[in-house]
C-alpha cells in the first residue's frame, strides 16, 4: 500500500512535463538571442559610422598638423644644446586622429596614451622629433628625486608583452644582470646617468602611466615658455611629474 502511494507521489502528468519543456526550450532561446544581441553591439560599435564630411573634416585637420609640423621644423635653433642628458616625455595630448608622421613618432616613443611618459636620452635626433609634435608633449630635465619616485611608483617591467610590478629584483637580474644592473637602485643609477646600457633598461620599463593634474591642463596648444603647457619646461618638468606620481 505504502509503495503504491509513493508511485502516485512521484507520477508527474505527461502534459506538465511538455510545459516544463516547453519553458526551458524558450530560456535557452532567450538566452542564446540575448547572446547574439550582444556580440551585433560589440560588432557595431566596432564599425562606427562615419559622414563624408567627417572624413573630409578629419583629413584638413591631418593636413594641417602636417603644415604647422614643417613649420615648427623651419624655425628650430639647431644651435639649441641640452642642459642635461636626460629627458621625461609626457604626452599631453592627441586622442584625435593626427598625421601620419606624427602618430609614427608617437610610436617610436611609447606614447600610446595620454598621460604616459618615457625617460629618453637628450640627443639632436630626439629633440628634432620633440619639435615636431611639440604642441602634443611636455619634456623637461627630471632630477634624481623624479626618477627614483617614477620607478618605485609607477615602474612596471615589460616580460614576454606582460605588465610586471618592479616588486622583486630578481625579475630585474634575470632580464638585466648580464648588464650589472641587479636591482631598483641599480636601475635609478642607471637612467638619471644615462650609462651605457641606458637602452636596455628603459626598453625593460613599460612607459609611466600618470594621473591627470587635479586642475588639468588649460593650454595645451601653446608652449610653456609662452604660458602653455606643452613643449619644453626644462627643469620645470620637476614640478609636473611631482603632481602626477
């Protein structure tokens, strides 16, 4: 008797069992439709659709950068020496699509990203390439106390493409020991010197990713000495790397 009340018990009707099908058919398609919506937004924002005049808009803006670029070309001093062997490059601009040529320098530096910045050694080279995007960068002369502060701040190793925290020096001895470079200090020592294997080191190093001054930056289209923001500010940049680190 007790089994046969249990068997009523556990007996489900058949049209019961349909409906429950039925719902979680319908969840599964619900699901996979929400599925596709959501890679078609990710496909579509991918695409972003563009006017003709914007094309048009954004090429005489291109071919302008490229004018105001020779220009600033033409009336550089070449006489112009460095005051120090080390530079900080610190772009400070430039999420619009800008020339070609710019974009390459761009490139060359690290500077990927607004806020990022890079030590570079002083050369004519690199400060011919500093005229010609002049209004996106500020650079200036760091001193020791900006360097040491940048790398235990905000100095990441780059190994294998990955973003590596400088915690350990092994890290450091494994990638540069063959250098004598072993650990932070060797590092610092190494950068503000800029010594002989200045390259390899700042190649270990991502670029320094900074926060954004509290105030901002109110003129970037013109040059420090003239009471903007970018181009050189010499020993200036002290002040600058201070507030972002």
């Amino acid at each position: 008797m007790a089994e046969k009340e249990e068997q009523e018990m556990n007996y489900i009707e058949e049209t019961v069992l349909k409906k429950r099908k039925h719902s979680e058919d319908w969840a599964i398609r619900r699901r996979q439709q929400l599925l596709e919506r959501q890679w078609k937004l990710k496909q579509n924002k991918k695409l972003v659709f563009k006017r003709p005049e914007d094309f048009i808009k954004e090429y005489r803006s291109q071919e302008l950068d490229l004018v105001k670029m020779k220009q600033r070309v033409k009336r550089r001093k070449t006489s112009e020496t460095p005051s120090s062997k080390l530079l900080f490059v610190m772009r400070i601009q430039g999420n619009k699509p800008v020339h070609p040529q710019i974009q390459k320098i761009f490139k060359s530096f690290g500077l990927k990203r607004i806020y990022s910045g890079v030590f570079l050694k002083a050369t004519e080279g690199t400060l011919a390439m500093l005229e010609k995007v002049e209004p996106y960068v500020t650079y200036g002369y760091p001193n020791l106390k900006n360097v040491k502060d940048l790398i235990y701040k905000k100095g990441l190793a780059k190994l294998d493409k990955d973003k590596v925290p400088l915690t350990d020096n092994n890290v450091i001895e494994q990638a540069l020991g063959k250098h004598g470079i072993l650990c932070l200090e060797d590092m610092v020592h190494e950068i503000f010197s800029v010594g002989r294997h200045f390259k390899e080191v700042t190649r270990f190093l991502w670029p320094f990713f900074l926060a954004k001054p509290k105030d901002g930056f109110h003129g970037k289209k013109n040059p420090f000495k003239n009471g903007g923001d970018s181009g050189n500010r010499e020993e200036h940049i002290n002040e600058l790397i201070a507030l972002m680190t």
